[in-house]
C-alpha cells in the first residue's frame, strides 16, 4: 500500500505500526523525506499535495514498477491525491465530487444545501466583498472562516459589524501566511450555540458504521474555536444520539461519500442537531489513540484493512469509557518547559501523555497557530471518570512559554 504521509502529520507513526501490524508492504508518498525504516522501502514517492493531479501521476507511474493493492490519505492534504489515484487504478474510492466537496468548505456547505440537511447560514465571500453585508444576511453572531484550512485555523466568532471586518481580515492573513493566498475566499457562516460532538466512522460501499460518538464537554463559544476535550462514549440521550447519527447518515449521502473513515463535527441545541463539518478521514492529530477496538486494533489498523478489502475484526471498544484532551497552547512566545509530567501520568486513569513540541521551539496559539502542545489520554469506567482524570492531569502540568504575559 501507499500512504500519503505530509510532513508535519502527527500520524506518520501510528499509520506505519498498523501497516507492520499486517505485514503489509509500504510505500510513502509524501513531500519531502521521512525518516523510517529502510527496510520497509527504497525510498518514498515524492509528492507535491498542493497539486494532487500531479501526484496522483506519480503514484500511478510508481504502481506500473510495483502495483499497489490501496492508496491511503492519513490527513487532509491527500484526500485528493488518494481519490485521483484510486480511481485511475481501479481501487475502492470516493467520487471525486465527494472528496472535493470535503476539502471546500463552500463547496460543502452547498452539498448539505442541496439535501436539505440541517447546518448554519451562510455565505461566501469573495476578495474585496462586504463583508459586514454579508455577515447581516447571515444574521450575528457569525463565525467567518477560510474554505480550505482545517483544525479551527483561522475560524473567528465576531458579534457585530466591525469585528466581524476585523476576523475577515485576520482570517485572510492566516490564508496568505498558509500559502492560501490573501485573496482566497472565506465563508461566513451563523454562529450554532450549544453542545459539540464529533462522530467518528466508516464507511463501505455507502454503509456507515459508527465507530465513536464523543462529547466535547468543554464549551467552543469563540472567539476562537480551540477543542480540548473527547470523550467516548456520548452521555447524551439516547434519541439524541439516534439524531446524531440519522443527520451524518444523511449529509455522508447529501455529499456522495461512499467508503473509508469519516470524521464529522455536529452540534446539539435543544434537540435539534445542525452538521458543521464532515472530512473524508479519521480524527486528527494523535486522538485516535483515545481509541482501541477487538483484540487491540488501533483506529489506524481498521482503516488499512478497510483499503485492502481485509476482514473488519470485531470491532467493539476495548474499555468501558475513554478521552482525550489536546492540550491548548495559551500564549505565543518558546516553550521553555513542561513541568508536572509524571505527576500528570501518575493520575489514576491516565494512559498516556506526548508533548509534541519540543523545547526551545515557537509555540503559536488558535486561530494563527496550527500544532497543540500534546495530548493526554485517559480510560475508565465511566465518561465522567476520564474527563476528571484529564482535568486533574492537565491541572498539574507547569507549562512555561517565554514571551507568554506574567
């Protein structure tokens, strides 16, 4: 198999130990060199994700030397570049409209339009449009957003007219400084009050199995939209959850996805449920290993035998209640130190902390920055038991940023 891998993947590990998990061969395509194993291949496929036309090119010249049994995007970037080339050789894929649609919020927004789907107000806005104008057909509070950034990069609530203009050109900065450019489009969309979740899935042949419904108990009010916590499974009401589920059903068709993971976001506000997002990948960042399946399977280990047309074990979670906090990074500046680390892995329930950053690095936070500092992990026997073992965790770390306000 093929994996896409960009550079600044946190998931570059997880994906490869799944692919030895299954004695699978494994090729890289990726845009620059990774440092693995020789052993596992002669070199990676070179890739440019910003041009997944020509990258599926180069993965389909690879594949006439060593023919590939699946194409694999870890993260956004190679959504494209994998359907491209799945389709050009003959692999399980999603229609290119579909995985478009995934990577254009815009282009998104008008799939769940079109079937009727419940999801926020919105517009597009064009370099040099009015943004106040279009922000009062939308109705305050709004949230404006790049099209083609992911991770609440660039996402901004604004209230009212003049920091609504203030967020449009804060977002088309963080657009210019992605390579984006200061004139790509924004959407300005009704701000949705209420509870977040997200739904992890996976589909095949159009059929979609959920595979985990977290909480994010922490509030995302704005101005900017930094998540903390997952935890699994949801303590909503069982009819909230069936309306969860009926609502990503019906935008995962609204849209034209028919196979492999399915990360979607959602909110709940008085029993209605309104869809955000919904990405033709798994969760980001090092979340999935919150997660553990039958026999121990990794998130990323179902998602290789999906590509390969390999059996799906038995795939009921391994722990009665698990979560995740990305831990936010508060302050621009160096990270000089974090400090607590084995009290915060001594809490009962903790099974794991990574701090992603190393010291003496740059630390930016939401919406410019795009990294969080790590994630700890906790499992327990209940929802409410992991949330409080990752606040008491989180609480205990001593986290130094020079440039950060005393």
């Amino acid at each position: 198999m093929l994996l896409l891998l960009p550079t600044e993947t946190y998931r570059a590990a997880d994906f490869l130990d799944a692919a030895r998990a299954l004695g699978a061969d494994v090729v890289v395509g990726s845009n620059r060199r990774f440092a693995i194993a020789p052993a596992m291949q002669d070199g990676p496929v070179l890739v440019d994700f910003e041009v997944p036309e020509a990258g599926a090119e180069a993965i389909v010249a690879y594949s006439e030397q060593a023919p590939l049994d699946a194409v694999v995007a870890t993260d956004d970037q190679g959504v494209l570049m994998a359907t491209l080339a799945a389709e050009r050789l003959g692999l399980p894929h999603n229609p290119l409209g579909a995985a478009e649609a995934t990577r254009d919020k815009a282009a998104l927004r008008r799939a769940l339009e079109a079937g009727a789907i419940p999801q926020p107000r919105y517009r597009r806005a064009e370099s040099g449009a009015d943004v106040a104008a279009l922000c009062a057909e939308v109705g305050y509070p709004v949230v404006v957003k790049p099209v083609s950034l992911s991770a609440s990069r660039g996402v901004i609530r604004a209230d009212d007219a003049e920091s609504a203009v203030l967020a449009a050109k804060r977002a088309r900065s963080i657009c210019e400084k992605t390579g984006a450019g200061s004139g790509a489009p924004l959407l300005i969309e009704s701000y949705v009050p209420g509870k977040e979740v997200a739904v992890e899935g996976m589909l095949r042949g159009g059929d979609l199995e959920i595979l985990a419904l977290f909480d994010k108990p922490d509030p995302l009010e704005g101005p900017f939209f930094e998540e903390t916590i997952y935890v699994t499974p949801s303590r909503l009401a069982d009819a909230t959850q069936g309306a969860i589920k009926e609502v990503t059903n019906r935008a995962i068709a609204a849209i034209g996805l028919t196979e492999g993971p399915v990360h979607a976001e959602l909110r709940v506000d008085d029993g209605d449920v309104w869809m955000l997002e919904i990405a033709a990948r798994s969760i980001g960042g090092l979340c999935s290993r919150s997660l553990r399946f039958g026999f121990g399977a990794t998130l990323e280990e179902l998602i290789l035998r999906h590509a390969l047309g390999l059996p799906l074990r038995e795939r009921g979670r391994e722990w009665a209640a698990s979560g995740v906090m990305m831990i936010p990074i508060t302050a621009a500046g160096v990270l000089l130190r974090v400090g607590g680390q084995e009290a915060a892995r001594a809490v009962p329930g903790i099974a794991g902390l990574d701090i992603t950053i190393g010291r003496g690095r740059p630390v930016t936070p939401l919406p410019e920055g795009d990294r969080y500092l790590g994630f700890l992990f906790a499992r327990r026997e209940s929802p409410e038991e992991v949330e409080g073992a990752l606040r008491t965790a989180h609480g205990l770390l001593q986290i130094e940023i020079d440039g950060a306000p005393k």
